[in-house]
C-alpha cells in the first residue's frame, strides 16, 4: 500500500485535516463541527477515501 498514489493522496487529505484541526482557531472547528476551512478539508478527505474504498471493493470482486 505505501507506493500506492491513491492511498498516498488519500492519506495527505486526512494528514492536513488533522493539521487545521491541530491548529484552528475557530470556535466552529471543534468535536463534530468544522469551520469552513475544515469542511473544505474535512470532503477532500473523504472523496478521496471513498475513491480509495470503491477500488478496494472493486479489486475484491474481480476474479
């Protein structure tokens, strides 16, 4: 996994989430809530793990 793009890619998104999380000021930007930079972060990561998942899944049901 560790030379793989996607997976890379995938794990920066949740790497600089984590960072602006570490390192926001915002009140919003706490628990469950996010401010606007963090919820910008926040779907990066995600559309990326979704696009990293769907090719696991893919992968798993091809013979």
């Amino acid at each position: 996994m560790p030379n793989d793009r996607l997976y890379q890619r995938y794990m920066d998104a949740l790497r600089t989430y984590r960072d602006h999380r570490a390192a926001c000021t915002d009140s919003r930007c706490g628990g469950s809530g996010r401010c606007p930079d963090g919820e910008r972060l926040w779907i990066e990561f995600t559309r990326r793990q979704d696009a990293y998942m769907r090719r696991i899944r893919n992968r798993r049901n091809t013979p």
